[in-house]
C-alpha cells in the first residue's frame, strides 16, 4: 500500500484561488452595476431631451398659426378692434400652451383708434401691423417659452 503524502498539497493555495475567484466576481459585478447605470441615466436625458425638442417645435409652429390666425381677425374684424391683445386658444390637442398675441398697428393717420397703433409719415408702410406673439408651456421639466415679433401688411 501506498501511503499519500498532503504534505505538498497544502489547502492554503486552494483557499487563495477561491478567494482570487471571488474578488474577480464581486470586480465584474460592480463594472456590470456602473455601465447599467450609466446607460440608464443617459437614455433618460435623452428622453427628456426628445420631449423638449418635440415640445419646442410645436411652439413655433404654433406661433406660425397664432399669426396667421391674428391676420384673419384683423381682416374680418377690422382695423382698431384689437387694440392691445388677442386671444388664440388652440385646440384641444394642444391646451397645455399659453399663446399671447400683442398687437399694434401702424399707419399714416388712424383717427378711429383712441391707443395700440404708431403714427408714420411713409406712406410705404401704412397699413402694417406689429405682432408679439408669445407661445408657453412648463409641461416637462423645463419649461418652454417662445417669442416671435412679426411685421404684417395688411
């Protein structure tokens, strides 16, 4: 019979791998941890910064409407009946927008208008209108504020 010697075969080196194996798992574990957060915060600014984007593209298109809509009451209602502001809702897709429209015409002589309208003397530009036309929302996280002003002629 053979007699087994341990005497070389020590459970010391044993236990280090297995504590080598562990540390490597728990260092894999963490990098794993880190990238997943990392990936998730950048797709959630990405998706607030989609959102604002989006959001802000709709307040210049509506601004466009808004004015488009100011000159179509101007023409049916005529000159002088705005005098300061006019009120654009839009529809029911886009109510969380605030539209303000300030209007001030600009003639030559417009005796029917007690205010909101400059007097010139160049009859090039008579029969124009200045419109401040401000579209807002605070639907996301940072709220979305859009001014045009606009020369019209009517």
């Amino acid at each position: 019979m053979q007699r087994k010697n341990n005497l070389l075969k020590s459970t010391f080196y044993k236990k280090k791998r297995r504590a080598m194996a562990m540390i490597m798992a728990l260092v894999v574990i963490v990098t794993m941890a880190t990238i997943m957060a990392l990936s998730l915060s950048l797709s959630t600014a990405t998706s607030d910064k989609t959102v604002n984007i989006y959001l802000k593209e709709q307040a210049i298109l509506l601004s466009q409407s808004a004015a488009e809509y100011a000159l179509l009451r101007i023409a049916q209602d005529g000159p002088c009946s705005h005098t300061n502001d006019l009120n654009f809702q839009p529809n029911s897709d886009l109510s969380y927008f605030d539209v303000n429209i300030s209007i001030q015409y600009i003639y030559t002589d417009l005796s029917g208008c007690s205010s909101g309208y400059f007097e010139i003397s160049n009859e090039d530009q008579n029969g124009s209108i200045l419109m401040d036309i401000t579209v807002s929302t605070d639907v996301s996280n940072e709220p979305i504020r859009y001014f045009r002003r606009s020369i019209q002629k009517l």
